[in-house]
C-alpha cells in the first residue's frame, strides 16, 4: 500500500511543476477528494448508501470536490486545485488529469429510469480548466479538451478539441491553436512577468495601439469636417433664404 501511494505522489509530482516535495501533494485537496472517494465508493460497492453519502459530504465539506461514490475512477487520477464535479455514473481511466472547475455531468432520463448519465473519459486523458463534460458520451484515449469546452458528443482517441464561445460545440484544435492549452489562455506568452507585474513588451505594444487608434480618429474627424456642409449654408437651407 505504501509503495502503491508512493507511486500516485510521483504520478502527480510528474504532472505538477508545482510541489518541491511528496510532503506537499499529501496536502492537495485532489489527493484527499481522491482518497475520501475510495472510502465511499467501497461503501457504495458493499450497499451502505448512506454511510458512503457521507463520506462524500464530509469529503466535499473539506475539499470543495464533489465525487459522486457510485463514480468507477482508475489509477493515478489527478485533479489539479479542485471545485470539481463527477456524477455517479462517470467512469474514468487510467492516468486522467482534470483541471479546476470541471463538470463530468449527466442528462435527466426522459424515462424515468437513471442507467448510464455520465460520461465515460479513457485512460490518459486530460481536461482543461472550466470544461463541462455532458452525458453519456465517451472521451477517447490520450484525447485532450481545453479549457471551457462544452463537449456534448463523444471525442475520438487521441483527438484535441476546443470549445467555441457562445456555443456548445467542439472543432478540432489544429483549425484554431497549435497546442493544447489547459487553462484557456497561451502558456507560451504570458501577460506578465515572474512577479506578476505586466510586461514591458505587452504595455509598449498596447500605448503603441492606443497612439495609432487616436491618429485613426483624429484622420476620421478631419474628414468628415472637409465633408460637411458650412454651418450659414445649412442654416440658409433650413430658413428658406438660399436662392
């Protein structure tokens, strides 16, 4: 069992820049959700529905993620921060990554019976921040799905899809960005720098905007000055006076 968690941190350890140490990932609320669920899903498992909802309280209390304990979730699962959601019937693989503020939802059953809702993610798979996973519908193996996606149909092994704003549908990533990014926002250019002040670079390049706006408004003005009619030959117009 020790060297069985001792494996889990390092997975961790190896998807996270972040820990210097083991000691720190014991203290992620993901590694704890992860744990609590293991708990109620072998109570769930054994019938002791109410004793394995409780756990999932007392888990979700404590880690602000919510696992269902009827959820099946395999090895080395990650969730990265957490406020994370995972339905009852959700299946999730081997080596999964999730990212802060992911739903893996169900759909209501038009027949009033419950079976299979959620959805089912295959091993290896990561899922970007914010995004909302509905239904029964499969995410292939080593699939990617970025940040904010709403994915409503199944995604094929391998694939790297994104969402669309104001829409609920997927494109392939390669028609829109080059690589897969988890948090919405490129990782290869950030806005500031390593003290969180914005960049020289990024604020130069904006004044240099602002400047050319303005010269574009001030040409806009100017035209439609030489443009417009003299203000005593509208006047003379309006009055009746011009021959």
């Amino acid at each position: 069992m020790f060297e069985r968690l001792i494996s889990y941190l390092d997975s961790v350890r190896a998807r996270d820049p972040a820990p210097r140490s083991r000691w720190e990932i014991l203290l992620y609320p993901g590694v704890w959700a992860l744990g609590f669920h293991r708990i109620a899903h072998w109570l769930f498992e054994a019938k002791l529905y109410f004793l394995a909802r409780f756990v999932n309280h007392l888990s979700r209390l404590l880690t602000a993620i919510d696992i269902h304990p009827g959820a099946s979730i395999g090895k080395n699962f990650f969730i990265d921060h957490g406020f994370t959601v995972i339905g009852e019937t959700a299946e999730i693989g081997d080596n999964v990554t999730i990212y802060q503020c992911v739903t893996l939802g169900g759909t209501n059953p038009t027949n009033g019976k419950g079976g299979k809702r959620h959805p089912t993610l295959r091993d290896n798979v990561i899922i970007g921040s914010g995004a909302q996973i509905i239904g029964p519908i499969v995410v292939g193996e080593r699939a990617r799905v970025g940040a904010n996606a709403v994915v409503t149909e199944d995604v094929p092994a391998g694939a790297t899809m994104i969402g669309l704003k104001a829409r609920s549908t997927l494109v392939p990533a390669e028609e829109w960005i080059k690589e897969f990014i988890p948090y919405g926002t490129p990782c290869d250019d950030p806005p500031c720098d390593e003290q969180g002040r914005p960049r020289r670079d990024c604020v130069e390049k904006l004044e240099s905007e602002v400047v050319a706006l303005r010269e574009e408004l001030a040409e806009m003005k100017a035209l439609l000055a030489e443009r417009a009619p003299p203000v005593t030959a509208v006047r003379r117009r309006k009055s009746g006076t011009e021959d």
